[in-house]
C-alpha cells in the first residue's frame, strides 16, 4: 500500500485538513483483493484530522464513483461514492511496549512520533462507503438460473417449457394435496 503517513506530533491545536487523492491508494487494494471493481471517477478523500486529550478526532468524505457487477444480473453499476465518516483515533501507549493500539486505531508509533496511516483509513472507508448490495434496477429480474439469460433483456426458453423450478415444486405440492379425492 502506498506509504501516506502523517506525523502527528507538529499538529495545530486548530487540526489540519488536508485531501488525499493518489489513484494507487485504491487501485493497489482492488487488485491485491481481487474485487471486481473499477474507479470511474477519481477517488478523493477529505481529511480534518484534530487533537483531543487523548488521541485525534478524523472527520472526512469520500468522493468519487465506482463501476460495480450488479448483484443480479452481473451488469455493470455505477456507484456514486459521498460518504462523510468521522473516527477517533487512540494512540498506541508507548507503556504497552506496542507500536500499535489495540482496537482499530490507524496510528502508529515510529520512535515515540504518532504517524495516521492515512492511506489504511482512506481504504478502510472506502470499503465501507460501498453498496453491499448493488443492483443495476431495484427490479432487476437477474439471470435465468438454467441457461444464464439475461432476463431484463430477453425472456429465454427455459421459462416457457418448464417454468421456475422453484415454482414447479409448489405448483406439484397443489396437485398432490389436490381436492379430486376429498370432495368428491
Ligand atoms: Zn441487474
Ligand atoms: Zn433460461
């Protein structure tokens, strides 16, 4: 991951804010985790980062636009991405003899200075920011479960000869109960 570490200990009581925009954030972390997603418009991230007593206060938004796989039907979704988050962030106590906090915090020590990785958070929230269930339409009709059809765009043979499996199950638990034999 590119290295966007940020020491702490020169920080204004007043915070500092500043945007993190380097494409190799995102494009390094979607293909080290294989996810089938293309950023579409540059990815930006706002960044507030504040000292309080005992850690920093991140306040940030997320920007930009994703191409997804529909959930359904495999088609590509635009995501539009405006996600504001706001983290507090422990500082690793250097008593602990760790470099790390324990929990999620994204700071670390390097010879007693507090860095945020920033890059970390910025991906961190961008996972979050994404839809877990993306869908081209909210009445995507997927695809055809036999032969892969797209059913949004055409209706395949499957459907006339033997309907949705699923359904053929109920529709054969009707006609055993059936009413032939009880009310006759
Ligand atoms: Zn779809
Ligand atoms: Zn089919």
């Amino acid at each position: 991951m590119p290295n966007h570490r940020l020491p702490l200990n020169n920080l204004p009581a007043e915070g500092r804010e500043l945007v993190l925009d380097d494409a190799a954030i995102w494009a390094e972390n979607l293909g080290q985790f294989h996810m089938d997603c293309r950023v579409r418009t540059p990815l930006s991230v706002r960044l507030h980062i504040m000292p309080l007593e005992e850690g920093y206060l991140v306040r940030g938004h997320l920007s930009g636009s994703v191409t997804l796989p529909c959930n359904r039907c495999a088609e590509d979704v635009t995501v539009e991405l405006d996600a504001p988050f706001e983290e507090f962030e422990d500082v690793p106590d250097p008593a602990d003899g760790q470099d790390t906090a324990p929990g999620d915090s994204h700071i670390v020590l390097d010879k007693g200075v507090p860095l945020l990785d920033m890059a970390a958070l910025c991906w961190e929230e961008f996972v979050l920011a994404l839809p877990m269930n993306p869908l081209c339409s909210p009445d995507c009709r997927g695809l055809c479960p036999q032969c892969g059809a797209n059913r949004n765009r055409e209706q395949c043979t499957c459907e006339q000869e033997g309907g949705d499996p699923r359904l053929a199950v109920l529709r054969g638990l009707t006609v055993k109960k059936g009413w032939t034999n009880t009310e006759k």
